[in-house]
C-alpha cells in the first residue's frame, strides 16, 4: 500500500495545507495592518498647518576647518537599515509599549503627589538688534528642556521650545503640568536659531513652533536627521538637517555661531509606528561662549532593583559618546543637563539621567559650570516632583564638588549669567 495514499497522511497533509493558509492569511493581514493603520490613526497625530514664515534670515555653511572627531563619527553605527540606534551597551532594553503596559499593572509608575516647584517671571536682555551685544551669557530656563540662551556674540539661540499646556498628541490626554507656563513666543524679545533634540512632544511641539515662526518669521531650526520632513509638511522651509558630529556656523546680521549635532543615548517617537525613524541628539553651541544642551538622554542602564536598593553599579557599562564629546568639542563654560523622568530606573535609566548619572555625565563633556534641566515641568515619571534637586545635591558631593555654585537648580523662569572663561 502506498503510504502516501493512507488517511493519517492525507489527514497530516490537510492539516498542513490548512496551517499554511492560516499563516498567510495572518501575514496578510499584518501587511495590511502595517500599510493601513498608519493612514487610519494619523487624526490622532495631526496638526493643522503652520503658516509659512518667511525666508530664514540665517546664514547656514559648513565651517572653513572642522573640529575634529572620534573614530564612531566615521563609522556611524547609529544607522540601522531603516531605523536609527544606540550602538551601546549602556542603553539597555527598549521601553516597549508591552513592557510599559506590565511595569504600569505592576505599580512602577505611581504618579508623585503635588508638589510646588519654584517659579518667578523670566527677565530678558533687550532685542538682538540692541547694541552693544551682551558681555555675559545669559540662560534662562523656560521649563523642561526649554532654554532661551543670549550669547555674549549677541546670537539668540532657543533649545527644545515647549511653551504649550500640552506634550502629548491632539486627540489624546497630556500628562499633566507641574508648573504654570512661564512666558510666549510672544514674550521673547528675539530668536535666531532653535536646536531641537528629537521628536518627543515635551521637546517638540507645534504650537510653539507656529507661534515662533509667526512671531520670528526669520528663526532658523537645526534639527537631527529626519526631522526636517517633520517641519517641511506644516510649511516650514528654514531648516537644516544635521547627523551625529555634522556641524555649521550660522551668521544672522553679523551675529555668528558654530553648532554641532553630537551623540546622546535616547529614542524617538510620535506616533505609532514611526520608533527610532528619526535621530536624537545633543548640542555643542560655540558664539562667545561653549555650551553643551544635553536634550534628553540616559548614560548607564542598570536593571530593576528593589525598591530602596542604591542601583548605582559604577561598574556598568557606561555611553562613551560623553567622554568623545568632551575630547572633541569640550571644555564648555556651561552645560545643560536633564535631572528628572527617572523612575522607575529599571525602566528609564537607559534613556533619563537621574542625578547621579547627570553628574558623571557634567564631569565627561568637561563643563566647568552646569544648569539643570528636566523636572519640575511635566509629570513624565513616578520620582517624586521635588526629588532631583535634592538628590543633584547630594551626588555633587559624592564626586567631590560643592553643592551649589557648579552645577545648579534655579526655579522655571530664573535667569543665570557666565562671563566669557
């Protein structure tokens, strides 16, 4: 008898066929989710759009001589095929909408109590057009990553514009603000350039961009790869694209500064699909002055520990990118560095400072002065609100340095100088 011909096969054969219909069917219908989902939720994420501003008012070319650079910025190992990465091992796991879904059922996310954080109105030097420019840099934080920077070269530079009651999708809940807003667009007495560090709404938001394209129709923005796309579909031309370790002087009425798009260890995303399609970033602004803008990153994951437990592993590894940033583009006379969103720590470590790693990280781009960044602005995380500070504090003498006086906390709206080294 052929045993091909038996009922148990032609039984095992159907099967077979039957399994193999259900697993095409299965990838057909991903492929249509994958294609379809997309167009489907994008109300969710939609803005109406930006009126055009005018032609930037900036200057933007490639320096006469470039700053020098570490072996990774020729490799570039953050470019996967078709996806940006953090190509070390101190990033850890991604923050992965199951993985979030399971630490909140476990309560890792409790969200803190109310908390006051110090505010007080932002004071500002006089329009850019003023002579004579100023002596000092002046840096006054506006609120999480948001800091308005008047040069000593008289330069206007603004970092990560969030001045907006929201930092979530039209359509869907915004974590809730801590503190009010401190000031508008509308109040800025002028802006030549924003450097925008990645795509997350607490970093960048519409309405403050249309805001300040509507108030500053000349602003220029230097954004990380792929984001310029992003500008380009609400009407906004005047915007130069940069990758890891790429850099551009831009002049604005004889007003100059050299801006280098430099590593950090983080992550993209806006909508549902589109994780890690476009780069994260930090920022070395030289005009007058040298400043570090952190925008948001992490420096060493470490993995959940119980609660209580000092999770600090000194032995961890640790992103490199910080030590090359300061060798080839430090020492700065101030760094702005995020504090907060860090808890849990199991979960964030890999993408968030908490204040610890925060100074290590002040101690690797070679700042000799420091201003913190963060918190006290969104509740983003289950720390409680008024905890970085005290904890900066405390990390600052577990290195060795004073508590206040090198790398500080100042209230929303507060304004610090530093002359020229």
């Amino acid at each position: 008898m052929n045993p091909l011909a038996s009922p148990q096969t032609r039984r095992a054969v159907r099967a077979w066929s039957c399994r193999s219909q259900q697993r095409a069917l299965a990838a057909a219908a991903r492929a249509w989710l994958w294609r379809t989902l997309p167009a489907l939720t994008r109300p969710l994420f939609a803005w109406p759009p930006i009126a055009p501003g005018a032609t930037s008012a900036a200057a933007v070319y490639e320096p006469a001589v470039r700053s020098s650079t570490p072996v990774s910025a020729v490799l570039r190992e953050h470019h996967g095929r078709d996806r940006f990465r953090n190509p070390w091992p101190s990033v850890g796991p991604s923050l992965t909408p199951g993985v979030l879904f399971k630490s909140v059922i476990k309560g890792e996310w409790a969200r803190p109590g109310p908390a006051v954080v110090p505010t007080e109105p932002p004071a500002f030097l006089a329009p850019a057009t003023a002579d004579p420019p100023p002596d000092k840099l002046r840096a006054t934080w506006l609120g999480q990553a948001c800091f308005y920077l008047e040069m000593p070269s008289g330069l206007r530079v603004l970092t990560d514009p969030q001045l907006s009651e929201r930092c979530a999708p039209p359509l869907l809940p915004s974590p809730p603000r801590v503190t009010p807003l401190p000031c508008t667009a509308a109040d800025l007495p002028g802006v030549d350039v924003v450097v925008i560090s990645h795509s997350h709404y607490d970093h960048l938001d519409v309405n403050s961009i249309a805001a300040l394209v509507e108030r500053f129709p000349g602003v220029h923005f230097l954004v990380p790869l792929g984001l310029e796309r992003w500008f380009a579909q609400f009407g906004v031309t005047s915007v130069t694209e940069l990758d890891w370790w790429d850099e551009r002087e831009v002049s604005v009425g004889g007003r100059t500064g050299l801006f280098s798009c430099l590593p950090a260890q983080h992550e993209t995303k806006r909508g549902l699909f589109d994780n890690n399609t476009t780069l994260w970033s930090s920022w070395s602004i030289d005009s007058g002055v040298r400043v570090y803008f952190s925008g948001d990153t992490g420096y060493s994951y470490v993995p959940p520990a119980p609660p209580g437990v000092d999770d600090h592993d000194m032995s961890a590894p640790v992103c490199p990118a910080f030590a090359e940033i300061g060798e080839h583009r430090g020492p700065f006379d101030l760094a702005l560095i995020g504090i907060g969103a860090y808890q849990p720590r199991g979960r964030l470590s890999g993408v968030h400072c908490d204040p610890l790693d925060a100074v290590r990280l002040f101690r690797d781009v070679r700042a000799r002065r420091g201003l913190a960044m963060h918190w006290g602005t969104w509740t983003l995380s289950a720390e409680p609100t008024l905890e970085p500070p005290r904890k900066l504090q405390d990390a600052l003498v577990q290195f060795g340095m004073p508590p206040t006086g090198v790398f500080d906390v100042v209230p929303v709206g507060a304004s610090r100088e530093y002359a020229p080294v």
